[in-house]
C-alpha cells in the first residue's frame, strides 16, 4: 500500500459540516442528546447508549475564544459550542453507539476562525473523557474512555514523525517520502495489534490515503476481530467498501436524477459525450465556497471543449434558499441539483461522499477518470485530456 497523504486524524475538519449551530450563551456547560439511527427506522436493537462527559483544560486562547464540538449522527450535523473560562470548558450529551467527533478551539469564537492545528478528535463514549493540552490542541492528550485512549496511543505514537514529517516537507519531496513510508509501516503494526477496538476501522481508512485501494481495506478489515467486525461501525465499513468499489477511477459512474433549481429532473446520463465534474458541496460549506473560484475558472477555460460541471448540494429542504443564494454569489452558472435531503442526499450515498468538497472527473464515454481534484489539479488534468 502507498501512502498518498498523511492526515493528522483531522479527516473530519475538511468540510466538517455547519447544519446545526447551538450558541451556549454564558454558561460553560452544554448537554446534547442526540440519536443516530435514520428516520422512520428502528435500530434499537443495534443501539449501545452512551451518556458522556467532556471535561478539558486547553490553556487561555483569550476572552473571546469558544470551544465547538462537531460531529454527524444520522441525517443530522451537530455544531454545539460553549465558552473556554480560564482555559476549560465542558460538553455533557447522550448518543446512541460511539461517534467519532472533532473538537473545534475558535480563539476568535466564530466559524471562521478554525485552523487544523486547533482541532482535537475525540470519540463520544459513556464516561467522562478528559482532555489536556499544554500548547497545540491538535496534540492534546484525550484520555479517560477506552476509545480514547486507544486513539491517543496511535496519535502518541505518530508524534515524532509526525514533527519530522513538517521538517522534511522543507527538505526535499525525498526525505519526506521516506517519513511517510515509517508512518505506513507504524500504521499497519497499530492496526494488526489493536484487532478488537473500532478505532482501528477508522485509523484504518484515514491512513489508507486520499484514494485508498479497496484491497487493502479489505485486507486490513479482515484482520479485526469477529466483535468490531459485526459491530454497527464494522458493518458500515463493508458498506463504504462497497460504494467505494463502484467508484473507482475506471469504473463506470453511478447514474443518478435529481432535480434541479427549477425542479426539473436532472440525469448524469444527459451528460454522455462531455467530461463532466460532479461537485458536490453546500451554501454552508466554508471550505466548498473557498473551492468554487477554482471550479469556476476551469469552467470558464474548458467549457468549449467539451466540458461540463453538475452541481449537487448536499443542502436541506431548510437551506434551499440559502443554496439558491450562494449559486449567485459564487457564479456557479452550471446544472446544479439537489434532493435538499443534507448528508442523505442520494447522489452523495451513491458516491460515498462522507466529507465535501469532493468531485469526480467522469469522461465522455461514463467511466470515473479521477478524483478528489482540489485547487489547480482540476484545470492541470483537464489541459491534459482536452488539448
């Protein structure tokens, strides 16, 4: 398996969604209770309820800085926030079965403030989980749950090289591929000690790269323990598996219809002879709106040349206007579609869209060409295919 980025157990923060946003006003405490079973659904019987307590002590990021705690559960985004009081701040909640989470620090207390370095992944499990961090909240040390202590074991053991990667990445490309291939080979001795804990699952596909190989998912999978397999996160790992197998670069796109903003039916078979991007994103997306200025451009360059983008939003019912809105304000003047269902957007299960930005490349002919483009890799490919 090669390694093509190392991510800093930050997956999460790249287009973490803003769907639910609850201000805490002055008090330094908030509880949340929350399911995650879909609606009109009845997975009690698979529901493991966990009551948590968070409880952290990140040192004084100023008077104004808030504490956000994020996470998906279901159809639903959770974006909670509270005040950091002398450098702590607490979240109590209810959720059925472990989440994986991410701790947002906004030394600013807005949204728009969030950089890597000041996230924190934690996993929501019954207990107290305690978090401490003397300096850089993305190596603070989360303890006191098993998951969590599991996950800050694999991050502690990632911190030397994770440092060395940062100076290598000043050095040369060469030096930093040897530190990635030692992340590679601690990775996988992590993954085959820790058979029985459903953090392996996820260290499994974070650190498997930006397009990881279905085959080596499924060989580490099957190196898990017949518990963690048939657990709610094991089974959900073979549904990513398969939706990532239908979306490999050379497979034939999956065809979907959604309707439009006028509300007429939209098909990615009405876009056969065209190479055409399927963005997905959405109006509250604040990493998708940075994105769409190079969407744009690639647009504008190749789109007498055969090709195309088709939008799909992964807004709510709730949110159409604000969708409506940001297509203006950001000159998306392409097809753009959407079933306003958020993350169960059908387009989005098909592709196995678990983050956006994201994108598929798919040639005249229906096959996926690549993925995952962000930046100037858009335009780069496409001066190659069209010129």
């Amino acid at each position: 398996m090669v390694i093509n980025s190392i991510k800093i157990l930050m997956v999460a923060f790249i287009g973490f969604p803003f769907l639910v946003f609850a201000q805490a006003g002055q008090d330094k405490t908030v509880t949340r209770q929350i399911g995650d079973s879909k609606p009109g659904t009845n997975n009690a019987a698979n529901d493991r309820v966990q009551n948590y307590t968070i409880k952290a002590e990140i040192g004084d990021f100023g008077p104004s800085a808030l504490a956000y705690l994020n996470y998906v559960s279901g159809a639903e985004s959770v974006l909670d926030s509270v005040p950091i009081v002398h450098g702590k701040f607490e979240f109590k909640g209810l959720v059925k079965n472990p989440l994986k989470a991410n701790i947002l620090i906004s030394p600013e207390g807005n949204r728009k403030s969030f950089a890597a370095k000041n996230v924190i992944p934690i996993y929501l499990q019954s207990g107290t989980i305690n978090i401490l961090s003397t300096g850089d909240p993305a190596f603070a040390i989360v303890s006191g749950t098993p998951m969590n202590h599991i996950n800050s074991e694999f991050s502690t053991l990632l911190k030397p090289s994770k440092l060395r990667l940062q100076a290598a990445r000043e050095q040369s490309d060469k030096v930093a591929d040897e530190v990635i291939k030692e992340q590679h080979e601690l990775t996988r001795k992590f993954i085959v000690g820790h058979p029985d804990s459903e953090v392996s699952l996820d260290v499994i596909y974070t650190y498997a790269g930006k397009t990881p190989s279905v085959d080596t998912l499924e060989w580490y999978y099957k190196t898990l323990s017949k518990e963690v397999k048939n657990s709610r996160a094991g089974k959900n790992f073979v549904l990513k598996i398969d939706a990532m197998r239908q979306t490999n670069i050379g497979s034939m796109a999956p065809v979907f219809t959604q309707n439009d903003t006028a509300g007429h039916p939209v098909s990615l078979k009405d876009f056969r002879g065209k190479y055409v991007l399927i963005d997905f994103w959405a109006s509250w997306c604040i990493p998708c709106r940075g994105e769409n200025p190079h969407v744009v451009a690639a647009y504008e360059q190749f789109k007498n040349k055969g090709f195309t983008v088709l939008g799909v939003s992964l807004d709510s019912e709730k949110g159409k206007q604000a969708w409506l809105k940001a297509i203006k304000e950001d000159g998306l003047i392409w097809t753009q579609v959407a079933d306003l269902q958020a993350w169960n957007n059908s387009a989005a299960k098909m592709y196995d869209v678990k983050s956006i930005p994201q994108n598929f490349l798919i040639g005249p002919d229906g096959k996926i060409l690549a993925k995952y483009l962000r930046g100037e890799k858009l335009s780069e490919i496409l001066s190659a295919l069209l010129k």
